[in-house]
C-alpha cells in the first residue's frame, strides 16, 4: 500500500520513479492482481495519471482498460474509473490555452488512440452494451467516451454502430434519462453520431426523436430556454437538412404546428439575451431547412401550405413587423419569410396584404424597399430584402402585375410612397449598390411576363424642368452611355452591370421591346463601340453584357425597323467587330468568378458589396441564350430563309395532323356512345331473356295441368260408357264427376287469367324493347355484341313458336275431348247439369279461342322485332364499313402529304439545279462573247411589247 500512497499524493521513501515505470508497474498491477479491490485502485491511478502522460497510459493502459471492461462487469465503481481513463486519452478538449501545433499534436493523438480502440468492432458494441448500465458512474462516462470516438473517427464508428443490433435504440434512451446531465449528454451524442449519414438519420427519426426533442424544447422554455434547446434545435437540423424521407416525417407527424409558439414575441423586445438570440436563429434555420429551394418542389409546397393554414407565416410576420428586435433575427426573419412565400401564390397574397404599424400604414413591402435603397442599412440586410422581393415575385404573375402598376401613370399616387417610386429612386440614386438592387428587383417584375414587359414600355420619367419626360427604357440607355464616359474617371462597374441585366431581361422574348431600344439611334453605335474596344479586366463582364443585349437585339428582332433588321445588326457586327471577336466578348460573361457562384443558388449571398454583380435568375437567361445568339450571328440569310420555309412547311403540316386528331378524337367519342348503347341493350335483352325463362316454366306447368284434366275427363267418358244399363247409378256417378270436373275447370279459369296477364307483360315487354330497339340500331358500332343479341332474338322466336305449336296440339286434343265428353253426355240422360257443363267448357273453349290469337299476335310482335333487329344490324354493318373507311382515307392522305414534302424538297432542288445550270450557261455564253440578256431585261422588253400591242390596237379601232 505504500506505493500505492507514493503514487496517489504521498512522500516516497526512496528515489520517486518515473511516469512511465509507474504506469508500468500500475499496468501489470491491473493485469496480475487477484483481487477486485486491487485492480480498483491500479485503474484509479491510472486515471489520476491520464491527462498529464497521455501518450503513455494509452500506449501502454488501452488494452488492460478494455479487458476490465469485459471482465469486471458486477463492479460499477472499476467500470467507472476505465471508461474515464479512456476518455482523458481518446479526447482532445484541453481546458488549458495552447498553440497551433500543440493543438494538432493533441489532436493526431487522440485519432491514433481512437483508430486503436475502434479497430476491434467489438470494443465499440461492449460500450453499446455498458450504455444500458443504469448507473451514473458508468453511464455518465461511456456516454462521454463514445462521443469524443465520433468526433475523432466519425464514419468508422457510425457504420459499427448502424449494424450493431438496437445500437441507435440503445442511445435513443438517452433523452429519456431522468438525470438532465446524460440526457444533455446524449444530445452532445446524438449530434455527433448523425452528422452526414442518412441512414442512421432515419433510424433516429423514426425511434420518435421528433417527439422526443420537441417536448424538451418546450420544458426547457422555448427561445428562452439554455443551451439544452440550442443542442436540440442542431440535433433537428442534423435529422432534417438534406433529408427528404424525414423531412415528409416531420410534416405528415404535424410537428410543424409546434414550431408556431417558438415564434411568439412580445411588445416589449428589448435586452435579448445572447443565447435567445441563438436559439431563434437556429428555430428559424429549422424552419427554412423545411422550405428550402433546394428541396422537391412538391415537398416545398406542403410544407409552405402547412406554414400558412397553421399560422406559422403569420407569426413570422409579426415578428419581421416587430419593434426592438435584433438585426441578425431580423435578417434572418426576412429570409425565412422569403422562403415560405417563395413560389405559393397563397403566401405570396397573404404577404402582399401584410401591413406595417406605422401611421399611415404602409404595406410591408414597400416598408422592406425603403431599407434596401438606403445606403445607411446593413449589407446583409439590404441583401435579405431584395432575396425577400424576389421571392414575393417567384412564378407571382399577379405580383409581377402589382409592382409595374406602381409606375403607370393612371395609378401613381402623389400622397404615398410606392414600390415602383422607391425602385426608380434606387435605379437613379448616386449609391452604385442600390442602383444594381434596384435595377434586379426590378427586372424580377418582368421575369417571364411579356405583358409586364409591354406595360413598362409606357413609363415616362420626369428628369428635369423644362424637358420634355423620357421613357424609362431610354433613361436606362441614357444612364448606362453617361456611365461609359464617367467610367473613365473611375466610376464602378455595379451600376453598369446592373442596368445591363435590366435590359436584357426586358427585352428578351419581346418584340416590341426590342423595337423600343433600337428606336434610339445612338443605342446600336453604343453597343458596338463598347464591344469593339480593347479596355481592361474589369471592363471585360460590361462588354460581355454589350455583347449579349446585342444579341438578343438580333434574336428577338421582327424586322420591323428598315435601318436595324436582323442582317443589317449582323452584318453590322461583322464588320465593326468581327463575329469572332463578338463571340468571345460573349462568353466573358459564363466564364467570369462570380458567374458560377451566384448559379448555386436563388439567395443572393455575397462576402463584400463589391462582389454584389450577378443574380442567380439572370444566370439561366444567360446561360438559355448564349448558344442561341452564337448561332444566330454566325447563320446567312439564305440559312435563315429556308427556316422560315421549313417552319411554314411544319406549321401547315401540324395544322393537318390537329384536324386529323380532332377528327380521330371524334370518332373515339361516337365510338364510346355506340358501346354503351350496344352495353344498354345487351343488359335489356338479358332482362328479357329471363322473363321469357319464367315464362316457359309456368307454360309448362300449365300443361302439365291441362294433361291431368285430359286424362281425367277420359276416365269419366270410359265410365260413362261402361255403366249404360244403370241409369240411376250412372247418373249419380255423372254428377259426382262432373262436379270435380266444374271444379278443376274454374281452377283452369283461374290459371288461364293468370296467364293471360303475364303474356300481357310480356306483350308490353317486347313493345317497349320494339321502341328502344330503332334508336339503338341507328347508333350502334359493336359488331360483335349485337351479333350475340341478334342469335339470342332467334332463339326467343324459336322458342315462341315452339309453345305455339304446343299449343295448338293441345287445343286439338281439347276439342277431341270435348267432343267425346259431349257424346257421353247425349247418350246419358240429358239434365240441368249436363247442360251446365256443356256451358263451362264452351266458355273455357272460347277462352283458349283468345289465348290463341293472344299467342298469334305475340308471334307478329316477334316477327316485326326480328325485322327491327335485322335492319340494326344492317345499319351497324354500315356504320363499321364508314369507320374504316375514314380510317384508310387518312392513312392515304397522311402518306399523300409525306409524298408531296417529299415531291416539293425534290421539286426545290431541281429548280436549283436548273437555276444554277442557266446561271452557268449564261456565264459561258457571256465569257464566248455573246450578248445574253437577264431575266429582268426580258420581263422588261415583254411589257414593252404588251404595251405596243395595245397601242396598236386602239389606233385600229
């Protein structure tokens, strides 16, 4: 124990050993000692000794460390005492101050004792399992020691983690920790371990770390809470930047309508504190990671309408309206507000409506102008307005339109500032940075709007008294020309360039706009003088610009101005500048620094207003006409003659192909209705088919009936005949018989009605069927199906006919009974009843008389129905040949019109050739001496003779 005393404080004996032996010694103390206490006390001492020879205890400690680890799992106390020893020498914080390469060296060494320890798997999933530890002493420390791993050798130790089983579970327990100091921890854990992997993102995400992190926020109160929020709000970033499965997570969980109260501010917003301002920085960042343009457009937009129907942009809002906040939430705030519109016309309307509490109020737009054209404003400020109005005019027509209105003549208001009187002032101000945000801004309002573009045409500027006002298009081309001659005396190129991306974004892809500059004569000379001179490195991107308003002066030009057409511009540029040379000064523009820089992306983010040159939506114009241009300039006329021709040649041709598919779609129309027709009677005829079905079954039982009474009025007559010679007990018997036989025919009677009603139905069955069958055949096309309902109509005529002949040998058969039961009765004693009887069955004869002709006329309805149906099929024979009829018509007149562009290219050709022989023979015949005389020269002499020979004429008469 004395050597433990030396080491732990106490005065040695004898001469003190050195660090190296004493760890030495402490190792094999670890390594070789029986009991737990022993060991306890070596590790204890190893860790006293961690910080001051790092190098040394984790040289020659590591591997002893991680043995205790796996062995003496019972003791949390010698557990506790490894995990930080291995912490002191794995971590780089160092609380005291040291240089550059100390703090290197420290920082190397740690990763060399990190890739030590991580290059057994196993050694990371034993600290996995010590997590589920519930000791403080051992789970404080493990949770520290993982997370110095994963500063030092993040990648390695994330994919240990990911294939080890609930090894994210087991660190998600973290935040569930009663004990605020792991659960901080954790957090510190958590970041690390999902910085750049997605996977283990999704993992977290969807193990309810939403949830998790959102409930902490708000005990720890909101913006107002400490740094556990700030590691929070971080630990959510790390989950949702640049990830879109957990960013529809987030949304479909409606965790966005938590984020409203996050925002809620007060009248009174003086003396935030530091970390406030912290934490809403980062609540703000949150929310434009959500509405990030980098984002799917469609994950945007229900985020944006998620924002807006929640109150979230209106809360934003507030706070961007809000007295005494901070400027960097300020910034902030105007470009998260700049996102959540960015593109949604409905958050784009509801900021338009937005007002300032000021006395008048003024709409919060022209509020965020005022600061962008005041020179006194912040930089980063300035730049968040203008990405802000940029945004509010993002695929907003409606917007677009509002802005220009402001500078129209019927609507400019003298008591009020305007949006368009501040952009004028800031286009015209001596500020060259305000000029440039002015000139963007804009030209937002014209981005892709041609009716904006003409509106703006109509604006008339005052500059000075006694002049008569100028365009505003002029008065850019003014400024620009004074500029140049300024420029020599040192003016900026903001200014320049800034009026160069207006113009050209008002005149591309309008006509009229092109007309209006080249109108101005001293504009063309301009261009072609900045564009021809050799000046220096800063003038390179202005002449870039010439050269690109040039070229869309020569794109975009309708030949409407006789002295600047499109080949006159380029035979202008071929002989002042070379089209070479004009090519060149051209892709100055994509080849400058700044160029590339301000493509990434829409915000305009820029380190020095100096650097403030292009706009992220001037870049795509750029970059959609310059090859377009460099084609036009370097194309003839004849090149551009035959494209006319062939682009007359494909209109005509695609106006014959939209007849051809309106007359298609029509007939698919026709088609469909004679189908559902065809479907319609088909139904009805199935419905038929199972009445006739009913029908049949009570036809037969009726005969079944009717052959029972046969057989027993043939009985009677057979025992009438038998009994002759007792008068008296065949008149008795008669009766008796005859009575059952009154009975059955009454139940005949009765059977008889009831079937007389049914064939009724069935009779105002075929006729209704008889009336919906005539329209039906004049629109059916379904050749097959009424083939099916035509073979079922068949088969209920054969089936009609079939009972009638039933039947009629069933009358027969009556008749012949009739007949014998009347001659049985003439031989008996005549009676009363007799009579009676004779009575009954001449009634039900005559009944069976009009079944009869019932049935006779049920076989006409049938047979005029099967007519009916044969002219339908006739008439669906004939709709069928029409259809393909038409149909082989337009496949000729599609392979006529592929002959006759064929016939034409050849025809043109031909006439070329022969053009060319005539020129060549005429050529040989001048150089041979003969005289030859021009086409011109002929049409001339033969109006001459023309003329003569009228003259002649009127002298005759």
């Amino acid at each position: 124990m004395n050597f433990f005393r030396g080491v732990m404080g106490g005065q040695p004996a004898g001469p003190q050993p050195s660090g190296a032996e004493t760890i030495q010694k402490l190792c094999d103390r670890v390594a070789s000692s029986t009991l737990l206490e022993d060991r306890r006390d070596a590790v204890r001492a190893l860790k006293s000794l961690s910080k001051k020879y790092r190098m040394e205890v984790g040289t020659q400690a590591m591997d002893h460390l991680v043995h205790i680890l796996q062995t003496d799992r019972s003791d949390s106390e010698i557990l506790g005492y490894a995990l930080d020893t291995l912490y002191n020498i794995i971590c780089n914080d160092e609380e005291e101050e040291q240089d550059e390469n100390a703090q290197k060296q420290a920082d190397d060494l740690g990763a060399q004792f990190t890739d030590k320890f991580i290059q057994d798997s196993e050694n990371v999933t034993l600290l996995l399992t010590l997590l589920e530890e519930f000791d403080f002493h051992v789970r404080w420390p493990g949770v520290k020691l993982l997370t110095a791993l994963l500063k030092n050798q993040c990648a390695q130790v994330q994919g240990v983690i990911l294939v080890s089983p609930m090894g994210v579970s087991r660190l998600m327990d973290l935040l569930a920790d009663s004990r605020e100091v792991i659960r901080n921890d954790g957090l510190l854990l958590l970041q690390q371990l999902t910085k750049g992997n997605a996977a283990i993102q999704k993992i977290v995400a969807f193990e309810n770390a939403f949830e998790r992190l959102l409930d902490i926020i708000t005990e720890e109160g909101s913006s107002d809470g400490g740094i556990v929020v700030e590691d929070c709000l971080l630990l959510l970033l790390n989950l949702l930047k640049n990830n879109s499965s957990n960013q529809n997570f987030f949304k479909e969980g409606s965790y966005i309508q938590r984020m409203k109260p996050w925002f809620e501010v007060g009248d009174d917003n003086s003396g935030w504190s530091a970390q406030k301002v912290t934490n809403l920085h980062l609540m703000l960042q949150l929310v434009r990671v959500m509405v990030s343009p980098v984002n799917s457009p469609g994950a945007t937009s229900s985020c944006q309408k998620s924002m807006y129907q929640c109150g979230l942009l209106q809360q934003l809002c507030t706070i961007l309206m809000a007295t005494g906040v901070p400027a960097d939430i300020l910034t902030e705030t105007i470009n998260t507000v700049s996102e959540v519109i960015r593109g949604s016309q409905v958050n784009q309307d509801y900021f338009a409506s937005v007002n300032a509490p000021s006395n008048p109020p003024r709409p919060a737009i022209v509020v965020l102008l005022m600061s962008m054209v005041n020179e006194r404003q912040p930089f980063v400020l300035r730049c968040a307005v203008l990405y802000c109005f940029q945004c509010f005019l993002y695929k907003n027509q409606k917007g677009q339109g509002e802005i220009v209105a402001t500078l129209l003549p019927s609507t400019i208001d003298a008591n009020s500032i305007s949006a368009g009187q501040l952009l004028c002032g800031g286009l015209f101000s001596a500020d060259s940075l305000s000029n440039w945000c002015a000139a963007v801004a804009l030209a937002h309002a014209l981005q892709d709007n041609l009716t904006q573009k003409e509106q703006l045409l109509r604006v008339q500027l005052a500059t000075s008294l006694g002049k008569p006002p100028v365009s505003l298009l002029q008065q850019c081309t003014n400024i620009l020309s004074q500029g140049d001659k300024i420029n020599r005396r040192g003016s900026k190129v903001q200014t320049r360039v800034g009026l160069l991306m207006l113009l050209c974004t008002w005149i591309s892809n309008c006509p009229i706009a092109v007309t209006h500059f080249l109108h101005n004569q001293d504009n063309v000379p301009f261009l072609t003088g900045q564009i021809s001179e050799n000046l220096g490195e800063d003038e390179r991107l202005v002449q870039g610009l010439c050269a690109l308003l040039l070229g869309i002066c020569i794109y975009y030009n309708d030949n409407s101005l006789e002295n600047y057409t499109k080949e006159k511009l380029k035979q202008l540029i071929e002989k002042r500048i070379g089209k070479e040379n004009f090519v060149e000064k051209l892709g100055f523009i994509t080849k400058h620094e700044l160029y590339s820089r301000a493509a990434q992306k829409p915000q305009p983010v820029f380190p020095s207003p100096e650097q403030m040159l292009f706009d992220h939506e001037f870049t795509k114009l750029v970059k959609e006409l310059e090859g377009v241009i460099t084609k036009a300039v370097h194309k003839s006329s004849e090149e551009e003659k035959k494209e006319e021709e062939v682009k007359k040649t494909l209109e005509q041709h695609d106006s014959i192909v939209t007849q051809y598919k309106e007359l298609i779609r029509e007939q698919d129309s026709q088609i469909q209705e004679l189908k559902e027709q065809v479907t319609s009677a088909s139904s009805q005829n199935e419905q038929m088919q199972t009445t006739i079905t009913q029908q049949l079954a009570q036809i037969q039982q009726h005969k079944d009936q009717y052959n029972i009474l046969k057989l027993k009025l043939g009985k009677d007559n057979q025992s009438q005949a038998n009994t002759q010679g007792d008068g008296s007990h065949v008149n008795g018997l008669q009766t008796e018989e005859l009575t059952q036989l009154r009975e059955e025919v009454e139940e005949l009677r009765k059977q008889h009605t009831l079937l007389q009603t049914q064939l009724g139905d069935k009779d105002t069955l075929i006729n209704t069927l008889r009336s919906e069958a005539v329209p039906t055949a004049e629109g059916t096309a379904g050749g097959s199906d009424n083939t099916e309902l035509l073979k079922e109509l068949e088969a209920l005529r054969n089936q009609v006919q079939s009972q009638l002949a039933e039947i009629n040998r069933l009358q027969t058969e009556r008749q012949e009974l009739l007949r014998r039961a009347e001659a049985g009765s003439l031989d008996a004693a005549p009676g009363s009843e007799g009579s009676t009887d004779t009575a009954k069955v001449a009634e039900l004869e005559s009944r069976l008389a009009a079944q009869t002709s019932e049935t006779e006329r049920l076989q006409e309805e049938a047979r005029s129905l099967s007519e009916g149906r044969a002219g339908l099929e006739q008439q669906l024979a004939s709709a069928t040949s029409t259809v393909a009829i038409l149909q082989t018509e337009k496949a000729k007149l599609q392979t006529e019109v592929q002959e006759s562009k064929k016939e034409q290219d050849d025809l043109l050709m031909l006439l070329a050739d022969q053009d060319q022989k005539i020129h060549s023979l005429k050529q040989r015949l001048k150089d041979l001496g003969e005289t030859v005389e021009d086409e011109d020269d002929l049409d001339a002499r033969d109006q001459t003779d023309d003329d003569d020979e009228e003259d002649d004429e009127e002298n005759e008469d």
